[in-house]
C-alpha cells in the first residue's frame, strides 16, 4: 500500500522519472527518501525502481 495522498500514478511504474516535478514527489514520498537522496540513487543505479530501492536500503 502507497502512503503517497493523490491519485498521481507514473506512466511506467517500473521506471523513475526525476525530472517530472510530479513523479519525483511521488516516487521520493514512495520511497521515503529525499529529492536529492532520490536523484543521487537515480544517477548511481539507474531508472529502475528495483535497483533504486536495493541502493537506497544499502545506504541506510
């Protein structure tokens, strides 16, 4: 289940666009990171929400 409030959801769910203002929101409440946090995993991992998340929990 989402915490994210709106009914905002991304074109591909399978992919993270941090330059869509409103899919970064999503994606950072989503994932419970930062922006910065979020664009720094974007640029270190990939777009892929799978390898996103396993880059943000080894950071933690």
């Amino acid at each position: 289940m989402t915490d994210h409030p709106s009914p905002f959801k991304p074109l591909d769910p399978g992919r993270i666009d941090i330059i869509d203002p409103e899919e970064l929101a999503y994606w950072r409440d989503e994932l419970h990171c930062t922006e910065s946090e979020l664009a720094e995993a974007v640029t270190q991992a990939g777009e892929h929400v799978t390898a996103v998340r396993a880059y943000l929990a080894a950071r933690k």
